[in-house]
C-alpha cells in the first residue's frame, strides 16, 4: 500500500496557489490519551491547520523544548507504543483527509524494524516522516522504503548549516524541507528572527521542494512574518501549551481548534 506524500505535495502546491502558507501543526500521539490526542489532531484541521505532524513520544527529545518534553512524559507514562502513533495517523487521515506525517528521533523506528515501520505508516495513510536527528548519509536504508512505499523524507536544516552541507540534505529529502529558525529546542518565542528568513533564502538556492520554518512560532502575527518568506509555517509547542493548560480535554480541544483558525488567517499573507 502506498503512502500519501503526493497528497502532501499537492496540499502544500495548493496553498501557494492560493498565494499562502500552509499552516503545519504538530502534535504528540498519546497525549493527553491516545483518544484524546487523535480528537486533538482533528481539531486543528478543522481549524484550518493544512498539513499535520504527529510527535513519536520520545524519552531524550534532543530537538524539543520544555512544553513538549512535558507531554511526551505524560504520553510516555501513559503507555503510548509505536501501534498508537500509528492509530493516531489513521484515524485522523482518514477522518480529515489531510496529510500527517511522524515527526520522530531514528531509535524508535530502528528498534520498531526500518521495513516494518515504512509499510505501517503507509498502511496507515501515512504522509511521511520528519526525522531531526538522522544523519543524511546514514538515510539510505529508510529513504529505499519510504521511496518504495511513498513516503516524504523530511530532514531538518538549520541556520548553522554550510551551504554545501544544505544542498546535501535538500537533495535527499522529500515532501518539504524543515527550516530551524533559530539554534535550540522548540518552545514559543516573542520573535523568530531573521535567521529563519535567511535560511530559507539559502535552502531555497540548493531546492525546489517547499521549505516550512518551525520552532518559535505561536501566534496569528509571527505566522504572518514567517508567511512572507515561507512556504509553510510550523507550530507545536502553542497548541501542546494550550492542551498542558485546559481544564479539561473539551475546553483543550476548543481552544486548539481556535488557535489554528488565527493561524490559519495569519498565513495567509494578505
């Protein structure tokens, strides 16, 4: 069964059509509940969030700052397994039809089985994955089974990268390229910087593919920012926050369902 990274091209083409950026949101499986976690991936599609990535809880995020660290623990404690982010993609995929990609550290899916894992998540309806911590000249294994089974191979870039260093990694990806706007973990930032704006200029010289910045984005006006340089914008640790926040799972679902429309109106550049 084939995955769905033409889908996740077509989103992201359709929404530069539309002379926008795509809003990417990205969520932990598992978190607060596994249920309530796929309830939270279709709230923020149905608040307008285009593409959706779900976080493989992991015990040592290296890339994830303390909000989402927080969530992986409850996750983790919950007992989450690699089936439930597998749930989680099926689920919301087919409930929404968007594209949901995993965002996960290579351990897992090395300990899970590299085959193994790429013909679930494309079983699953799968868009890809986006994977931080891969080194792109140990990749050729899981790229030769996302490839078979159609599936994007997200690497992420970062304003520390040489010039020679991106268009290595632009040149074995697929879907879109991951654009760390600033060195550090993910967490909300009063600015993003002018780092992100030079780095997609840079990654764009060595790619076609559509280069989405993330970490530091959490609201309608830093969308917006990012927007006008950007071909996606990237949010997680706002609606992770949101979530951690809530008094209960409605309100928290209400809430990131709100936070995504804002969103959903910042990136579009106008």
């Amino acid at each position: 069964m084939s995955g769905n990274i033409e889908l996740l091209s077509a989103t992201l083409a359709k929404a530069k059509s539309e002379d926008r950026a795509a809003l990417v949101a990205y969520l932990p499986a598992g978190f607060p509940t596994v249920d309530g976690g796929i309830e939270a991936v279709k709230a923020v599609i149905a608040g307008g969030a285009d593409v959706v990535e779900v976080g493989l809880p992991h015990s040592d995020p290296v890339l994830d700052g303390a909000v989402i660290q927080t969530a992986d623990d409850i996750a983790l404690r919950g007992g989450v397994k690699i089936a439930d982010v597998l749930r989680t993609v099926r689920e919301a995929h087919a409930a929404t039809g968007a594209p949901v990609l995993v965002m996960t550290y290579w351990n897992p899916i090395d300990r899970y089985g590299v085959e193994r894992f790429a013909t679930e998540l494309a079983a699953a309806g799968g868009a890809g994955c986006i994977l931080p911590d891969l080194p792109v000249q140990e990749s050729a294994l899981w790229r030769a089974h996302a490839d078979e089974h159609g599936l994007a191979t997200v690497f992420v870039v970062a304003p520390s990268s040489k010039d020679e260093r991106l268009a290595t990694i632009t040149a074995a990806g697929s879907g879109f390229v991951y654009a760390a706007s600033l060195m550090g973990v993910t967490g909300t930032r009063e600015s993003v910087g002018n780092e992100a704006q030079e780095l997609v200029r840079r990654t764009r010289a060595t790619t076609e593919l559509p280069v989405c910045v993330g970490l530091g984005v959490s609201n309608a006006v830093q969308a917006k920012e990012v927007a006008g340089f950007a071909d996606g914008v990237i949010v997680g640790s706002a609606f992770v926050k949101l979530l951690l926040d809530a008094p209960d799972l409605p309100a928290g679902l209400a809430a990131v369902k709100a936070l995504a429309g804002e969103l959903a109106e910042g990136v579009r550049r106008g």
